[in-house]
C-alpha cells in the first residue's frame, strides 16, 4: 500500500526528532518529507520552547543551518571521552584564534517539571562587566541564566513547582529528581556550533548551607579541557535553587539559576579559562547514551569527592601540625628564659 504526501507529512508531523531521523531512512519519499525544514522546527520547538523565539527562530535558520542540524547538535550529550586529543584541540583552538567575548555566546535555557515546561528564556550573550578584560577575565566564572533585565521578571515571577501530595524526606526529593529537567543550549555565534551543556536530569541534590527551606538542585555535564588546564577536564556546573513554600514540601518556587565551572578539585575556573572551554567544547562528539554521559559525572563527581576530602586531610594534619610547631617552639622559649 502506497501513502501519499500529504499522508506521509500528517504522520512525520505527529512524532518526535528521533523518531523523524529513523523515517528518512524507510524509502526515498519519507526521506524528502523528513528533511522538510517545517517538521524540524516543531521537533525542535517541541523540545525546546525557547527556540520559539522569534530571533532565535531567525539566528538558527541563517546560522546554523536550519533546525535539522540545530536537533543533531543539541539533542545528542557532549561525549568527553569521545573528545578529540589535545593535540586535535590545540590544532583547532589555533584554527579558530583565541579571542573570546561573553558577546559571542548564545544561551537557550529550558525547565521542565512533570513533563510539563514551567520556564524558557533566551540570552543574548554572557552578561558580563565593562571591565571584560580585568574582572571577568581573571574572576571565578559565573553567570546567571535568568536574566531579570531582559524579559523584566522579578523574583516573584519565577515559576513555582506544585509537587502536590509528596511526604517529606527522600521520596520528596526522589520525586523532584525523576521529574524535574534542565536544558541548557550553549551557541558561539562566531562560529555557528551549539551543544547542549546540562545533564537533562538532576545529578545531586543537596541543602543550602543556611536556610532548611533552601536546596541546591544540580545538573551539568563534564567538559575537555585539554592544553587550558592541567586536569584536562573540567565539570560545568548549572545550580537551580529552590525554595520550599509549604511545611509538607507541596510547592516549591525557583529562586536562581546559574552556569559555573569547576575542575576536578571543586576550584572555580576564571572567566577566560570558561569561555575558552565552552568554545571548544561545543566542537567535542555527542552521544546518545544518556546512562553512559550519567555515569561519567557521577564517577567524575567521586573522583573529586575523593579528592577533596583528601585535600581536607592533608589541610587538617598541616595544621596539627603547625599547632604542635608553634607549642614547641613556645615551651622551648619558655624554658630558656626561666
């Protein structure tokens, strides 16, 4: 049985962009169908309700190909361990100079809650000071992701999570995190590549150190750092904080979210060390092994966990042992003098 047109473009019209992909592969008209430019900006609109932007809409299809190639780009992980050597990053980094402005940088931020989106927005570039080269250069990287100026929301329009009826402790928490998504689109409108940074899913969750109705919810992704820092690799890290509203944890209400970079000893990057790393990594291979790119920044989050308490020892002994040091050298003045 034959299908024709306008049958085949009502069914590719109903499915997702995975879905898309595997049907152009079926026979020479699901494949002309497929590629239409139409079905992949709702894929991708589907996904990402920040690419309903209207410049967003217009910057994707000039720049970067269309909303074909925007969908492979972004939906697939960064892969580190796929990334090429550093000699292949140091060849490219050279390729593409090293200049770097929070001017270039794109971001398309999506939240998701029960499979509902509760918050888009899109930056035109990294806010960043006048003082681009001295402060923020030199400066732990930082930026926020909702910006108040551009789309004039105050804190009290951010959106509130309504959990419903979840008991409190680690059910609360594991219901939050089987259901809660951040999507975080990183674009270099110098050199027209995009990648999605966030890890979709929360990796860990964890109290803010001075407030019990304040959490720390954290996503992200490991990125290569090859030949700009001596660890290689590096953690971007995207923090959503959230405030619990109801003493019986029904409604939560974001109150910020921001991008940081860390490498594997927890010390924040400075600013032109991060650019550099998101510059590159938007160059770095994809997977679509979600589990795979799961498992990668947890054992990476261990490994630093690791590290970190082994720095916290050896801190710990330097002091006892300076303490013991200075008790010596003070009894030993003692009993001089007397």
């Amino acid at each position: 049985m034959c299908l024709n047109s306008d049958l085949i473009r009502e069914i590719l019209d109903r499915v997702d962009g995975i879905t898309l992909a595997n049907a152009g592969c079926v026979s020479s008209d699901f494949c002309s169908i497929a590629r239409q430019e139409g079905l992949w900006e709702e894929a991708c609109c589907s996904v990402w309700p920040s690419t309903k932007n209207t410049d967003a809409k217009q910057f994707i299809s000039s720049s970067l190909g269309g909303f074909r190639n925007f969908y492979a780009s972004c939906f697939p992980f960064i892969d580190y361990d796929q990334s090429e050597s550093s000699e292949t990053n140091s060849r490219r980094l050279r390729n593409l100079g090293d200049a770097n402005y929070p001017s270039d940088f794109v971001c398309l931020v999506d939240v998701q809650y029960n499979n509902k989106f509760i918050y888009s927005q899109v930056l035109w570039g990294i806010p960043a000071p006048e003082d681009f080269e001295g402060w923020f250069c030199n400066c732990s990287f930082r930026i926020d992701l909702i910006n108040f100026d551009e789309d004039h929301t105050s804190p009290d329009q951010l959106p509130t999570i309504v959990l419903g009826d979840i008991n409190k402790g680690g059910e609360f928490w594991g219901h939050l995190k089987e259901n809660i998504r951040l999507s975080c689109i990183v674009i270099n409108r110098r050199t027209g590549q995009a990648a999605n940074v966030s890890s979709w899913g929360p990796l860990f969750e964890q109290k803010h150190w001075y407030s019990d109705k304040d959490s720390v919810i954290c996503f992200g992704s490991i990125l290569p750092a090859h030949s700009i820092l001596p660890c290689n690799i590096v953690q971007c890290k995207l923090v959503m904080k959230c405030r619990v509203l109801e003493r019986d944890h029904t409604s939560l209400k974001i109150t910020e979210l921001s991008m940081q970079m860390e490498d594997i000893m927890g010390t924040h990057v400075n600013g032109r060390n991060s650019l550099l790393i998101l510059k590159r990594a938007l160059y770095c291979r994809r997977s679509m092994n979600h589990n795979k790119i799961l498992e990668s920044c947890e054992k990476y989050l261990r490994e630093q966990s690791t590290l970190k308490e082994a720095k916290i020892r050896m801190e710990d002994l330097l002091n006892t042992f300076f303490i013991l040091t200075g008790i010596i050298t003070f009894a030993s003045v003692l009993y001089l003098i007397f």
